[in-house]
C-alpha cells in the first residue's frame, strides 16, 4: 500500500481499488523466507526479487524497473516489463 501511495502510483490507484488488490492477493499469495540475498544486480535493493523468484521457482518476473528488465533472464524466469507480458501472454 506504502507504494501505491507514492504521488507517481497514487493518479493511477483509488485507495480503495488498492485495498480491495491487496486483500485479492493476500487470499491468493505464499509466503516464500528468504535467507541471506546475494548481490545479483546493479541495484542492490532490487537483489531481494530476484532471490523471492530464485526460491519461489518462478517463471516469470513482471517489472518496469530497467535494472530488472535488462538481465532479460534469471536462471529459468523470464524478466519482462508489462507490455512484454500482454504481448506474449494476454
């Protein structure tokens, strides 16, 4: 919710229609611990997505941040910004 407060999100979400995304993803999530997070990119604080999607074994990462979207690919998880997504699987 603290993200989608942010002024760049906030003309995007009512805070409302957000609640209501969180409490559909909360019912539909896993919890995945993550130990220690090793350097994996060129913005430290974007280490912790690609350790949640090492340990999680996911298949594809959905972002907008460059840092993310320029390694293409981490281990078997494909990294694709939105628009990439819809393309190849909406």
């Amino acid at each position: 919710m603290a993200v989608a407060s942010r002024p760049k999100f906030a003309r995007y979400f009512a805070p409302e229609a957000c609640e209501r995304l969180l409490a559909f993803l909360r019912a539909r999530s896993e919890d995945y611990p993550l130990g220690d997070i090793p350097a994996r990119c060129r913005d430290p604080k974007d280490d912790y997505l690609l350790e949640l999607a090492r340990v999680a074994d996911a298949d594809i990462l959905v972002t907008g941040d460059k840092d993310l979207t320029d390694l293409h690919q981490f281990g078997h998880c494909q990294i694709l910004t939105l628009a990439e997504f819809k393309q190849m699987y909406l």
